[in-house]
DNA sequence: AGGCCTCCTG
DNA sequence: CAGGAGGCCT
C-alpha cells in the first residue's frame, strides 16, 4: 500500500512542492523575525554588533524554535545559531547604515547568509528519500 | 516550457 | 501554513 503511494509520480511531485513551500515559508518567518529583533536592539540603544549574541535561551532563538521546532523534536545545530547571529548582525548593520531606504536591501543580505546553508543531507537527496525517513 | 523561488494574501 | 502570481534560470 505504502509503495504504491511512493511509487506515484504525483505524489511524489506533490510532496516534493510542498516542501519546498514549507522551506520558503521558514525562511520568510526567520528573515521577519530577524528584522524585527534587529531593529528591537536598536531602538533599545544597542550601538555596536559586539552586544548581538544568539544563544539558547534570547528571546530571538525562543521565537524561532517555538516556530521550527515547537515540541523540541530535535536539538538545534550550534551551526545555526551562528547562523542566526550572523544574520541578525547583518540586519542591524545595514538598518544602522540606513540601507533599508532601497526597497530592496534585504537581496544584499540573503546572497550573503544563503552561502552559509548547510549542505542538504544525503538522505534528501535519495530517491528513496520517502521510505528511508519513514524507517527512521 | 518547466522547475524553483519570492512576494503577497488568506 | 497553503495558494496564487510573477520573476529568473535552464
């Protein structure tokens, strides 16, 4: 039964979109949630990057894991909080530097934190992708 | 043309 | 989150 759910090109197809959708719509509440906290230090006087950290427990790292990771399925990579503060620095630079005037200053930003994307992990890029996440 | 993505909505 | 429109790339 389950086979031939998996074994349909549509399903698959359909699956396959619906991820990337999911991905896409991550992305955008993590780029939203990193403006917001980055314009949130700045109006509450924080002058240099230095006093912008992510760690575990700021309030920045509880939104997003409420969001991502609610029921606290699997423990958050060191790597993207790394990630995630070097985003959050780069917000703040460039609204400190009043770049957000050109409608589109976030582009310079996403070319820059898409380079840091951990490589997708093999087990997503099997075709068998479906069955062997189901397994695990 | 088809796939993937972003942007805007609901 | 899902849908839809529009842009970009192959």
């Amino acid at each position: 039964m389950l086979k031939m759910f998996f074994s349909d090109v549509k399903f698959n197809r359909c699956i396959t979109s619906q991820l990337i959708k999911w991905f896409s719509n991550f992305r955008e509440f993590y780029y939203i949630q990193m403006e917001k906290f980055a314009r949130q230090a700045i109006n509450d006087g924080v002058t240099g990057t230095e006093e912008l950290t992510v760690s575990r427990d700021c309030e920045l790292y509880r939104a997003l894991n409420m969001h991502y990771n609610k029921a606290n399925d699997f423990e958050v990579p060191e790597r993207f909080l790394e990630v995630a503060q070097i985003t959050l620095r780069e917000f703040f630079n460039a609204i400190v530097a009043g770049k957000d005037v050109d409608p589109s200053w976030k582009k310079a930003i996403y070319k820059v934190i898409c380079k840091l994307d951990s490589d997708i992990p093999e087990i997503f890029k099997s075709p068998n992708c479906l069955q062997e996440l189901l397994h695990e």
